[in-house]
C-alpha cells in the first residue's frame, strides 16, 4: 500500500517537471512604491523589492539594487498582511527587481542622514516585519536573483525557502565594515540556520560568498541555472507544487509553525505544540480526504479546509 501511495505521489509531482504551471502576473506598486505586488492565477503572491541606491522608487529603465528603507519596510509589511488575509495566496514569493541585486540591504544613504533614535526604531519596525513574515502561516519561497549583501540577506532569511540564481551574485552580512552589527535579525537567524561558531566567523571577516557556499552552509537551499526569465518560470513551477490542490496547505501552515516556534521552547513543550496542531488537522476536510485517498490509491485533491 506504500508502495503504491508513493508511486501515485511520485507520478502527480513529475508534472511540475518541464511544465509551465502559472505565469508571471502583472504587479502593481504598494503605496510607496518600493514594492510591487501581484497573485498568479494559481495563489502565488510575488513580492518584488525595487528602489535605487537611495532607497527611492525606480524610474524608467532603472535597475535597483533595492536597497531598503524605512518606507520600503512599510511597503512589504502592507504586502506581507495583503497575501496572509488573501485565502486565494497559498504561497509567498519574495525577489528582487532586476538582474544584479535580489537587495544591497538598508540604504547607507539613508542611515547616514537619520538620528541614532531614528535607526533604533528603525530595527525595531524591520524586526516586527520579518517576524510577521515570518509567522505567517503560509510557505515563503525566496527567488534570489541577484546579491543579497547585509539587510538584503536578513529579509532572505527570514524567508522559509531559498533559491538562487547561479552566478548572479554573492550574500553576506558585511556590516563589521561599517563599524555595526547586522542588526535586522542577522545575528539571530544566521546563527539558528548554519550554527553559532560559522555564524560568527562569517559576520566579523565579512565575507562575500558564492552561492554554492552558501548551499554547502544550508544557508541557501538550491542554486539554480537559467537567465533571469527562465529561472523566474523555474521558480513559479516549483512555487506551484506547494499551491491547492497539491498541497494541503492548512498542514503546511501547521508544519511552519511547528519548525519555527517549538525550537524556541523546551523540547516536552514542543512535542506537546505539535500534538494540537495536528489534533487541529485531524479534524480537518483535507485530512479525510488526504486519508480517503490514500485508502483509495488516489492521488488527493485538496482545498484548504
């Protein structure tokens, strides 16, 4: 009987494979225009960072480094609400405008022209935001195409997949060269995803790494070949595997909030977290019908209820 559910898994995920399952939808700008923001035909919400080097909207044919600022911030948490209150979204794609930078990080002119009080609660509102994003019960795919140095590679971070584009770019966090820390969520999530001691050796050399280092750090999950629009379809494609019907995504949202809030508790704790969130699942429709098809030797077709 696993034999066979398993084959009809394997038979139904071998569509994703060199077929076009959505395409790229037409994105409108958030209110500051620092963001854009659009949902594929099949629930996929993009998320895309565009400014210039000074954290302003681009204009023309402008290519940004994205670079962020305080409005930018606003801009992706009114995005980030705009997809978790959308029950058509079932997943969150994250990129950056352009080919060269998937984000440079916060805007160097921006931080050299505000108050010490202004920075503070400047951290303190990309802390809420990413955290948002980051509890959001929703799986968050990141499509790097290009850099992703200091703030750019914190907003990746918080992110629960990440996919680059090869040979478009290096991450790091080189903030020890400006004389502060990565301060976004750095040192904390850098820390939990590759361990305390490369964490550490990695933030104060301020090293730029390739992404197939990164890959062998777990801090990037694939690298990708392909030119910006093939690696943007690959990126939809593999998005859509993890869209209604295929996926249940109440038990995804479930299995995000497992792996992001138990490691921060006592393991009896955690194990005790997991017990509800599945008891809450077993009392769902797509786990009857996650379970009548496996009886069936079906491939289900759920509905995120």
């Amino acid at each position: 009987m696993l034999e066979a559910y398993f084959t009809l898994r394997v038979i139904d995920n071998a569509a994703f494979t060199g077929k076009t399952m959505t395409s790229w939808p037409t994105l409108e700008p958030m209110p500051n225009k620092l963001v854009n923001y659009g949902v594929t035909e099949n629930g996929i919400a993009i998320i895309e960072l565009a400014s210039n080097s000074s954290g302003a909207p681009l204009e023309g044919d402008e290519v940004g480094p994205n670079t962020y600022t305080h409005e930018m911030m606003r801009d992706i948490d009114t995005a980030v609400v705009k997809a978790r209150f959308d029950d058509d979204v079932s997943v969150i794609l994250f990129t950056g405008n352009g080919h060269k930078f998937f984000s440079a990080g916060a805007s160097i002119q921006m931080l050299n022209s505000v108050t010490p009080g202004f920075k503070y609660n400047f951290c303190l509102h990309a802390n809420e935001t990413l955290s948002r994003l980051e509890q959001t019960p929703k799986l968050v795919i990141c499509a790097i195409n290009g850099h992703a140095v200091g703030g750019g590679l914190e907003i990746a971070m918080a992110c629960d997949i990440r996919i680059a584009r090869k040979d478009s770019g290096k991450c790091g966090l080189p903030e020890i060269n400006l004389g502060v820390l990565a301060g976004t969520g750095g040192t904390a999530r850098l820390s939990r995803i590759i361990g305390k001691s490369r964490a550490l050796e990695f933030m104060v050399s301020g090293e730029l790494m390739a992404f197939e280092k990164a890959k062998e750090m777990d801090l990037i999950n694939d690298v990708w070949d392909g030119s910006l629009e093939e690696f943007r379809q690959d990126i939809l494609d593999y998005a859509s595997q993890f869209t209604l019907p295929y996926k249940a995504t109440l038990a995804v949202g479930n299995i995000k909030r497992s792996v992001q809030s138990g490691p921060e508790m006592p393991f009896e704790y955690h194990l005790a977290l997991e017990r509800e969130l599945q008891a809450a699942l077993f009392n769902s429709s797509d786990a009857k019908e996650g379970i009548a098809a496996y009886v069936e030797r079906r491939t289900p077709r759920f509905e995120g209820k």
